[in-house]
C-alpha cells in the first residue's frame, strides 16, 4: 500500500509517515494492548514487533491478526525470533 503512495513533497511524505505510524500504534498499543489486558497476557509492544512468554505467543499472534485485520483488512506476517 505505501509503495503506491504518490508523494509530491516532503511535507507530504512526513504527513504520510506519520499518519502511518499512528494507524500502527493504535494497532499495536492501543487495540492489541487493551485485548491482553483483558486476557491477562503478558504483551510488551516494541519498534516492529513485541515480547511475551513462550506460552502466550500463539494467542498474541492471533490477537495481532485479528486487530490488523480488522484495522487494515490484511494480515499481518509475524516472524517468531
């Protein structure tokens, strides 16, 4: 989606960017968050990806699909490291 972005000026780009990295955040933060919160998962957001324990990851990936999904309409690749 981003590489189909015209850009036309730099004041655009750092809009675009911005606008991006909010959408991201409220993904992430906001909406992944507040769900392990109620699920009492241990869910640590950082730059690209999170922390948890080895026991909740399965459900934290599904929880992280289900809010991309829903926020973007497309799923998300989550590489385990």
């Amino acid at each position: 989606m981003m590489s189909k972005k015209v850009i036309t000026h730099k004041k655009h780009r750092s809009q675009f960017s911005c606008d991006v990295m909010k959408r991201e955040s409220k993904v992430m933060v906001d909406m992944v968050g507040e769900q392990c919160m109620k699920e009492k998962l241990v869910y640590l957001p950082i730059h690209d990806g999170f922390l948890t324990l080895p026991s909740q990851y399965d459900r934290i990936c599904e929880i992280v699909t289900e809010c991309f999904q829903m926020e973007t309409g497309s799923t998300p690749k989550i590489k385990r490291k």
